[in-house]
C-alpha cells in the first residue's frame, strides 16, 4: 500500500491512520486477491477564495477480476476525511464484488438453460 501527501506535510501519524483504516477494509473481503491501493492525502487552499482549507483523502484499489475502484472524499479535518473514505470504500467494494457474484451466477444459468441432446438421438 503507498501513501503520497500533496500540498502537505507528510505525517506518519496520518500515514499509518489512512493504512489502518484502509487494511480494515480489505480485511473484510477475503476474496480480493492480492489488491493493490494507492492513497494522496492533499490539502486545497485557495489564494483566491476566503475560507477554510479542504483535506481530500483519494483512494484507487486495483484487484484482478474487478474495475479500477476510485474514490475520492474531502471534509475540513483530514482525520474525518480518511473515515469518510473508508466507509465509502467498504460500499463500492461490496457492491463491486456483489456485482460480480450477480455475473457469475447468471453465466451459470446461462450453461444449464443450454441442453445438449444425446448422440444416439440425432435426428437424420
């Protein structure tokens, strides 16, 4: 798992509390083979516009057998930003692995609904 920090000083507190809840996460779903994922922690501050600087907490999970899982969350505390993301991510993941169960259970029918007739039986 990498973790890159953008416009921020990096913080192994940070560091290790967005690896933390991310493993969490993965632990969850045992079938994710060997998943691979990429974490930018960024502070956006605008010269232009007055107020509060935004923490945004980016994701991307690759695993073989699903899409590019992409998730992206921002809030004021980069701490609630990387619990949002979290949870985010639990949903999509379960929701993308449902997906695939759906799939593969639909080809399944797909192969029973197909019969064969047996050979001694050909007509001609």
């Amino acid at each position: 798992m990498r973790v890159a920090f953008k416009n921020l000083e990096s913080s192994e507190f940070m560091r290790n509390l967005a690896i933390e809840k991310v493993n969490h996460v993965l632990e969850k779903f045992p079938e994710l083979d060997h998943p691979t994922v990429s974490i930018v922690i960024s502070m956006e501050n605008s010269q232009f516009h007055a107020g509060r600087d935004l923490f945004k907490v980016k994701a991307i999970m690759l695993s073989r057998g699903l899409k590019p899982v992409i998730i992206e969350k921002e809030a004021i505390n980069p701490y609630q930003a990387i619990a949002h993301l979290s949870d985010r991510m639990f949903e999509v993941i379960h929701r993308s692995l449902e997906r695939r169960r759906e799939r593969a259970r639909s080809d399944r029918r797909k192969w029973k609904e197909v019969s064969f007739e047996p050979e001694g039986k050909r007509a001609g």
